[in-house]
C-alpha cells in the first residue's frame, strides 16, 4: 500500500507547471537547433534564432516561454492500490497546484482562463481549472503528465470523420496550410487516429506528450503502419515549405506523433493538434515518497547563437510615423522599432468599437493617430520587471475588427503573430496600413525591448487591457505591406517550389 498526501500532489502540480513555465524540454531545442542550422529560408532562420535565444533567456531568469502560459491539461494514472492521507478530491488537489503555481510571487504566470464561456468570460484569476484525464490501473503509485497549451495552438485543432477508405496523410496535407501559422511552428504534430470523435481528440492531445524521436525512427526504420504513418507525414508537411513562423523555409514539423486506438468499422476519426514553438510539459511519478523532483537542465545544453540584425535591419522611430514613410516598407523586411505604441487584444477592439459606435470616442489616454497597435496580452511584471513576457498573439482574430478600426482612428499599422487573413489583408489595402509580425515563442526576448510600460484603459480587462509600451529596437518583420502584398503567402509558395525542384535540399 502507499500513502500519498494531499500535499504532495498540490506541490508536485505547481513545481511542474513552473519549471515547465521557464524550461523547454531539451529534445525540443536540440531539433529546433538541427531545423536552425539546416535552414536556408533567412527569415525562417532568424525566426528560430529568436526562439532558442528566448529559450535560453527564460531558462536563466526563470520567466515564461511565452506570454500564454496556457490551459492546464493533466493525465493521470492513478494504481489502485493508492492510499490518501487528506479529503480532497483529486481534481481539488490538481487545481490547487495550479492556482499555486499561477500565483506564485517570484514567477507570476497569466492567467488566461475565463468561466461562463459562451457569456460573460469572467477571468477566474489563477488559471483554474485545468482540464484532467484520469485512468485507474493497476499499481501503487500515480503517473502524472502536466502539460500547458496556448490558445495560438490550441486552436488549430483539427477534427475530421474520414471514411475508412480514405487517406490520413492526404488529409494532413490537405489540412496543415489552412491552419495558418498561428500555431508557431516549428513544432509537432499530435494525431489521434480511431475510438470515437472525443477519443480522437485525447489520443491527439496525449501523443503530444511523447519525446521528439523521428530521426531515430528514420535511422532504424518503421516497424508498423503507424510509424510508417509518422514518416510520411512528416515529409509531406514539410515538403509544404510553411517553414517558421509561416514565412517559408525547410522545416515546419519537428515530429509527427500518432495514437490509435479501435474504432467502428465504418469510421475513421482522425484528430489533429499541433504543439508550438513554446511546447511545454512534463512527467512525474508519486511513490508515496514525497514531491516530485525535478533537476534543472544544464544551461550548455543551449546552443550558442550568435544573432544580430542591426546591420540589415531599418531603424524606426514610431512617434515620428505618417503614412507616407510606411509606404517604403517592403515584405519581408527587418525592422528595429523604438519610441511607443498601444497594445489590444480581442476584447479591447470589442470595447473600442462600441464606444465609437455609441459616440462616445476612445478614452482619454488612447489615441491611435498615426500609431501602431500591438497585439499582446503581457504577464504581470515581477521584481525589477518593466513589463513580463510580451509575445504577439494570433492576428487573424483581430481580422474582423481591423476595417472599422483602420477607418475611425487613424490608426497606420499593426503587430502581431503569424498571417493576416482575407479580410485583414484588404482591410490593410484599403487603407494604405502595414501589418508587422513579431515571432511567436520569443515572448521573454520581445519584452527585453520594453523600456516602460503603463496601462492607459480597460484596467478591468486584466491581461486585456490596453498598455502603452515604449520600446527600443523591437525586432519585427513587414508582413503585409501598404499594397496588400503578403510574406505569409509569397514565402510558402516559394520555399514549396524550392523543395519541389531541388532534390538537394534535406527536408526530413
């Protein structure tokens, strides 16, 4: 029999979720820096310097990956021949790790999780509750896997019932460019294949807990359908030319991984969820012993970069912008931005809106003349901090609102994370604005460029609200210029034919 305590639970969740907060898992950053030293797209290659270089940052000031830190998801292997010292139910005591470890003073993490969905979308404050997968087996001891998804991810989630006759790697083809690239590759793929539709789902979810292997699997060679299955996938989505961050390139996929389980002879279920550039999880086993352990990693574990873009990149000054001087700017140029600009997210540009809409104007403190918005929910700043971590978010959403926005404030230009979609190029077009992109999974390293920040309206929104950053050298790259012209859509298309014409090139 083994006696486990309520505490150790509590604790071992909340230590996890920290360390995994600040600590990529190496087998992550030893494929990103494989994918970094093959890369020959520029852009895609500056994009994963900026990702192990914040990978390091975080690993040694011990700050967030990225500024989502993400939905809690726990499975939990529970023998049966576990005894508790304490009351709390088991989902009690895993919320309980969480609130700890979102709470936590010397490491705040945001907290982005909001009750009453479909309604009021109240934030609860401490990240709960986490969302709890829960097996009882044999044994007497609990296994515990912690992960922490981000929405960017999170959402490009994809659920199709095939037929049986149908082909899975068609359909991965076929489905991985209509995700865009807000899920941040470079990055894994989780497929759920068989059971039933929310079986799909959670084998999807769960195989993301897997390590990166596929270059051992390549070097030994497939011993199943499965693993045949991994291969395949894995150089047909590469074989897209999506690359980092979406600008085109070598490597869009680390790893493929795959769960199946069986399914109704009619059916094909097939889920698929991507991991980002900010993956983050982590495994522990209860004895009854006490809390989990968990060893730091050596820092010379990171590689070393040596990344600098001064030399090729056009130094902006954004309290000095019209809309004349945003005209020059070319797809896929470098840019270094300093002076201030605004942040919003969804919900601001809501508030924003309706406020215009009533006549009421924007708040005293918000003017968007010839400004830039960024588009950002920061965390909370710790110790000596200006701002926490402050990566861009998902810009598409921000698509239905960006006509109207454009139109009404005098507003020039935007940042954030991945492409624009139809709507939001257009809108751009029309009005002669620029949208920039700044690299997911970079959100420590984004806030190094932060020299003062304060919040200016919307203090109730929380991590919503609007701030008014003033900024040194913030490393961006012209997405959509004032014609339309989009880097997320040139760059696959060139990096695709690339591939499809030089052999030479090693994709896997």
């Amino acid at each position: 029999m083994t006696l486990i305590r309520n505490d150790d639970v509590i604790q071992s969740v909340a230590d996890a979720l920290q360390y995994i907060s600040y600590y990529h898992p190496i087998d992550f950053i030893t494929a990103v820096n494989k994918a970094y030293e093959r890369e020959e797209s520029s852009a895609a290659k500056d994009a994963m310097a900026q990702i192990l270089i914040n990978s390091r940052l975080c690993a040694e000031g011990k700050r967030p990956i990225c500024q989502d830190t993400g939905i809690v998801t726990v499975f939990l292997k529970v023998g049966m021949s576990v005894q508790w010292e304490g009351n709390m139910a088991l989902e009690d005591m895993v919320n309980e790790g969480v609130r700890r470890a979102y709470l936590n003073p010397d490491n705040v993490l945001r907290a982005s999780i909001l009750s009453d969905p479909a309604g009021a979308r109240k934030n609860t404050k401490d990240n709960t509750p986490a969302v709890i997968h829960t097996q009882i087996v044999p044994g007497s001891e609990i296994e515990v896997k912690v992960a922490a998804k981000g929405g960017g991810s999170e959402n490009k989630a994809k659920l199709v019932m095939l037929n049986p006759s149908d082909s899975i790697v068609d359909w991965v083809e076929k489905t991985l460019p209509t995700m865009g690239a807000g899920w941040c590759p470079p990055g894994m793929l989780g497929i759920g294949i068989g059971g039933t539709a929310e079986k799909a789902v959670i084998l999807a979810k769960e195989s993301l807990m897997d390590p990166i292997d596929i270059h051992e699997l390549r070097a030994r060679g497939p011993s199943n359908r499965v693993e045949e299955l991994r291969l395949e996938i894995m150089d047909r989505a590469n074989s897209l030319g999506i690359g980092a961050q979406g600008l085109g390139g070598l490597t869009t996929v680390l790893d493929v991984k795959i769960l199946d389980y069986p399914t109704h002879a009619a059916s094909l279920p097939v889920a698929m969820i991507p991991n980002c550039a900010a993956t983050r999880h982590a495994h522990f086993t209860l004895d009854g012993s006490g809390i989990a352990e968990f060893e730091p990693p050596s820092l010379d574990l990171w590689p070393e970069i040596d990344w600098d873009v001064g030399p090729r990149a056009r130094k902006v000054n954004l309290d000095m912008l019209t809309p004349d001087a945003i005209a020059s700017w070319e797809p896929g140029e470098t840019l270094l931005l300093s002076g201030t600009m605004l942040t919003g997210r969804d919900a601001a540009h809501k508030r924003l809106l309706g406020m215009l809409e009533k006549g009421e104007g924007l708040p005293d403190d918000v003017d968007f003349t010839n400004k830039f918005i960024y588009y950002v929910g920061p965390v909370d700043p710790v110790r000596d901090e200006v701002i926490g971590p402050a990566g861009p978010t998902t810009a598409t959403r921000m698509d239905k609102f960006t006509d109207e926005l454009l139109e009404k404030t005098g507003l020039i230009g935007m940042i954030g994370k991945a492409e624009r979609g139809k709507q939001g190029v257009e809108a751009i077009k029309k009005h002669k604005a620029v949208y920039l992109m700044a690299v997911g999974g970079a959100a420590y390293l984004v806030s190094k460029a932060i020299r003062k920040a304060r919040i200016v309206a919307f203090e109730d929104l929380g991590m919503e609200a609007i701030h008014e950053f003033t900024v040194e050298d913030m490393p961006v790259t012209v997405a959509v210029d004032v014609n339309g012209t989009s880097v997320h859509q040139t760059g696959p298309a060139i990096w695709k034919k690339k591939i499809a014409e030089d052999h030479a090139i090693e994709v896997k």
